[in-house]
C-alpha cells in the first residue's frame, strides 16, 4: 500500500491517499480547502490514474471535512464515518463561523457508518478499522497490518495527545483509546496523524510525556 500525505488549511491539516499498486485509492480526512489544495489532491490522482473507491473520516472536526463536498462529486464515492460523528459533523459550519472562514460547500451527511467491526477493502488491500474515541465521539483509526502503518488521525501525535477541550471530548476515553487500543499495535508500527510528522507506536510509549 502506497501513502500520499498532503498538509492543508490554515489547521496544517494532514490528508492522505492510500492507493495499490493495482491504483485503487482512498481519501481519508479530505482537508482540502482553497481551490489550490484542490488541484494539487485532483492532480495528483490524476497522475497515478487512480480510482478512488472510499471517501474516509477519521473524525469530522472542520478541518479534517473541509474536501469533503469536492471529493465526493469529483469522485462519486460515498462519505464513511462513524455514527457518532453524526453531531460533530453537524456543528461544522457553526464552528467555521467561529474561526471566521466565510461558508464553504460543506456536505451534511455520512452516507455510510463504520465501526470497529468492520473492515474496508481497497483493491485487494484490507484496512482494519480501530474505535478510538476521547478526541471526538466516533473517532476511528484505519490500520494496514501487512504494512504495518495506522492512520490515527487526531488520537496520537509525536510527543502529544489529541486536545479533547471541545464539546464531545473525552480526556478519560482518549486515554483509553491509546493505551488499550493503538498500544496493541506492535511498537514499529508508523504512526500517521491528523497534524504533525510520522512517529511510531514504540516511540510514543517511550518518550511521549502525556503518556509515560
Ligand atoms: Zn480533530
């Protein structure tokens, strides 16, 4: 499984493209915001002449769903959350207007709910979905085994956790989400999180101060 990241919006918010070499793709958090970020998503699909068969959420906060609308009708692909996301979703254009962005195209629905117990098939790839919520209420994380990577989005940082001082947190779950479930992981599993640079499950259980 091949990973593109791109780092977009004014929250440097990390979106990623996993595809096969068989050029199947998913977008997971479609951060894309300015019609720049937009071409530099499209083109680089474009270029790998991939076809996206998923449009993925590992949470819906603002900055993770600004692509959302432009993924889907470039794509044709339905949105895939959790349940419990559904209101976090839905407080998206009162919080754009608190951070003072004008409105944007924001798609209203997830078409499609997820859990832990399922699993999403890209090509011939399999991604094992993880519960992790704390940071928000349905958050998920996407973990290719064979590959040995986790796209963790807001959960885990290098060196930090997930803020939960916004409506729908949980500091308790959060907590729990990491150490009884991306603790499981093996230690040199890659860790890809919704901000910042790539680390590893074993470094965080080493060196990460909010967790040792
Ligand atoms: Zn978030």
């Amino acid at each position: 499984m091949f990973i593109q990241k791109f780092t977009f919006n004014p929250f440097q918010e990390n979106t990623y493209i996993l595809y096969t070499d068989t050029k199947e793709g998913v977008i997971i958090d479609a951060g894309c915001q300015t019609l720049e970020e937009r071409n530099l998503l499209f083109q680089f699909v474009e270029e790998k002449e991939l076809k996206i068969t998923h449009l993925l959420n590992t949470h819906c906060h603002l900055d993770h769903v600004f692509g959302n609308f432009f993924c889907k009708k470039k794509y044709n692909v339905p949105l895939y959350a959790h349940q419990n996301e559904v209101p976090v979703l839905n407080f998206c254009p009162q919080s754009a207007q608190m951070y003072g962005f004008r409105p944007y195209d924001h798609l209203d629905k997830i078409d499609i709910f997820i859990d832990e117990k399922q699993e999403i098939l890209v090509g011939n790839e399999v991604l094992k979905i993880l519960f992790v919520p704390g940071h928000a209420p349905g958050h998920l994380a996407f973990w290719h085994e064979k590959d040995n990577f986790v796209i963790n989005g807001d959960v885990l940082f290098k060196g930090s956790v997930g803020r939960t001082d916004f409506p729908l947190c949980s500091h308790a779950d959060l907590m729990n989400s990491i150490k009884n479930v991306l603790f499981l992981l093996p230690d040199d599993c890659k860790v890809y999180s919704g901000h910042g640079s790539e680390t590893t499950i074993g470094y965080e259980k080493k060196y990460n101060p909010y967790l040792v």
